[in-house]
C-alpha cells in the first residue's frame, strides 16, 4: 500500500539509528489461497534486519500451534525473539482475507489475541532506543496504550507511526497523544484527510 509520510520539525536521520524497536501485532493472515505470516511491525522488523539494522520486535502469540510456527519463522528470518512474549489464554492473532468478484479486499481482524496485550517492557538493561516504531491497529486497546507509554518513555530519538484507520478501529481520538507525539507519521490519503478535515 502506498503511504504519505508526514514530518515533524527537526527529524533526525534515520541513517544509523540503532537500535530501532518495532512495537505491535504478530498475526496471520489467511486468504482463500493460504495463511501467511504478516503485521505491519513484523514486516518492518523483518526488513529493517535484512538491510542490517538492528531491529527488535516487540509483541506477543499465543500458547498454540500457531504462535510456535510465528516464533520458528521469525527466528528464522534472524530477528530477535527475546521481547515476543507467551500469552497464557489469548490466541495468536489472525486476520481472515475476503476477495471480491472485482478483487478487492474485506478483513475481518480477530479479537481479543495474544497482541492485544503485549506485557514486554523496558528493564533497567534496555538500551535506549534509537528508533520507536509502532503504528495504530496494536493501540485498539488500553492494556497496548500503557505498555507503548512505558518504551515512550525512555525517549526515542525517532518516533514513527504507522496509522492503519480499518473499521472498527478507527477512532482518532483514542490515538491523539500518539500522533501527536510522533516524529514521523506514516499515512494514505484517506488517513490524511481524517487528521485534517476540510473546513
């Protein structure tokens, strides 16, 4: 999908900025033709790792078959596994992908699952992050919002969010103190005119 991307007044270069942590969802998502290992801050960590950097997930599966095949793939792919922690109770995440007579998508994005409540936080050994990125379908509930408010707090240079407006959720308002406190902020067009209505 292409993106907009908005910045803040200052932003640092993201050239050697290390280590860059990438906080949200783990999921699958499974269409007609397969199930396919996916999230947008997995995808991120994965490339970020590919190009050299050292990029950090930070999520959570579930304690079952599919949150074991998650980890395997992602240890595999060589990102870190040590901040992906266990849900005791919540599935591993999943998407269901519907296709269109014309080929247009329709998702429906399972809850509540392990990401939904991610429990990895900083300790007194985290170094400082050089990069925060998160984006907004992992903060659609209040145990999320708390725990990115604890990796916030140790002051990333760069802060990017990844706005990801998919009914139902899609409420702005619930969102302001992260957009706002972003650096970089990561958009489509119809994502841009939800922040800026026309008057």
């Amino acid at each position: 999908m292409s993106g907009l991307f908005a910045f803040a007044p200052g932003l640092v270069e993201l050239r050697n900025v290390s280590p860059l942590f990438c906080f949200g969802e783990i999921l699958w998502d499974v269409l007609p033709h397969g199930r396919f290992l996916g999230g947008a801050p997995l995808n991120v960590a994965y490339h970020l790792r590919r190009l050299g950097n050292d990029a950090r997930l930070i999520s959570a599966v579930g304690r079952d078959s599919l949150g074991e095949e998650a980890v395997q793939r992602v240890q595999n792919a060589g990102v870190a596994t040590d901040l992906i922690t266990w849900h005791p109770t919540l599935p591993t995440g999943s998407v269901e992908v519907a296709l269109d007579a014309a080929g247009q998508a329709s998702y429906t994005i399972h809850r509540p699952v392990a990401w939904d409540e991610i429990s990895a936080v900083p300790d007194a050994n985290t170094p400082q992050p050089g990069a925060l990125v998160f984006g907004s379908l992992a903060l659609r509930g209040p145990a999320n919002r708390a725990t990115l408010r604890a990796w916030l707090r140790l002051q990333p240079r760069v802060r990017l969010c990844d706005l990801n407006l998919r009914a139902p959720f899609d409420d702005v308002s619930s969102l302001d103190e992260f957009v706002r406190g972003s650096t970089l902020l990561k958009v489509n067009e119809d994502e841009a005119r939800r922040l800026s209505p026309a008057s």
